[in-house]
C-alpha cells in the first residue's frame, strides 16, 4: 500500500534484525553497495531515549543511479535508495521505502528508466517473506 506521501509499507514476518540482515544479504549476493546503515534505536539509546528497534539501509548502484541523476538531477536528493525496517508500538515489523513511482513524478524521471529505481520493490519483497 502507498499512501500520498509515497512512502509503501509492507509488513516483515522477520524481527527488524533479521530483516535488515536479510537485506544485507540480497544487496551483497546482488553487488549493490551498502553505503550505511543507520542504527536510529541504537542512537537514541545513547542519548538516553528509548525507541522501537529502527534501522536504516542505505544503498545502490552507480551503474543504474548514475543515469536517473543525469536525466533528472533533482533525484539526487532521493538517491541512494533507503529501506527503513522498524517495529511499530504493538511489535509489528514494517518495511518502507519511497515509491519509485512516486520519486520518478516528484523529479520527472523518464518512463524507460524507472526499473533503476523499480528494484526497491523485489528487495523489499524478498526480505519480507
């Protein structure tokens, strides 16, 4: 489901955990580069605040973000990829990521290059199941 934000949720039947490694993963067996991974929880730990487990992967390819971001600079911005894995107050693991469908009408990427942005979609998909 996408709402107006362009954000897609998906459910994880994985701990945030197991979902995030699962990511890892795909990205390693797929050579798409891990350029981070944000600990959002484990920060706000440190700082003496409590927050459900959040982590944050940030990724991509050169080879297919490099021309999205020459036919639309302002992709930029958006780019690379995110995959935010969190747990919601009942304990329910959600995966988010911005539509590309969404992100190629914010920056008017053309149509034939949105399957460099669509691969999100299949990350997502298999580190939930």
């Amino acid at each position: 489901m996408s709402s107006d934000s362009g954000i897609v949720q998906i459910p994880s039947k994985h701990s945030v955990d197991e979902t995030a490694q699962k990511l890892k993963d795909i990205l390693q067996a797929k050579g798409v580069t891990l350029f981070a991974v944000v600990d959002h929880s484990g920060e706000a730990a440190k700082a003496g605040m409590k927050m459900p487990n959040t982590k944050l992967l940030i990724f991509g390819s050169p080879k297919a973000g490099t021309p999205v971001m020459l036919a639309a600079p302002s992709i930029a911005i958006d780019l690379p990829l995110k995959i935010l894995v969190a747990e919601d107050d009942a304990g329910k693991i959600w995966i988010s990521y911005n539509s590309p469908q969404f992100l190629a009408e914010r920056h008017g990427v053309p149509a034939e290059l949105i399957k460099n942005l669509a691969v999100i979609e299949t990350l997502a998909n298999a580190a939930a199941s």
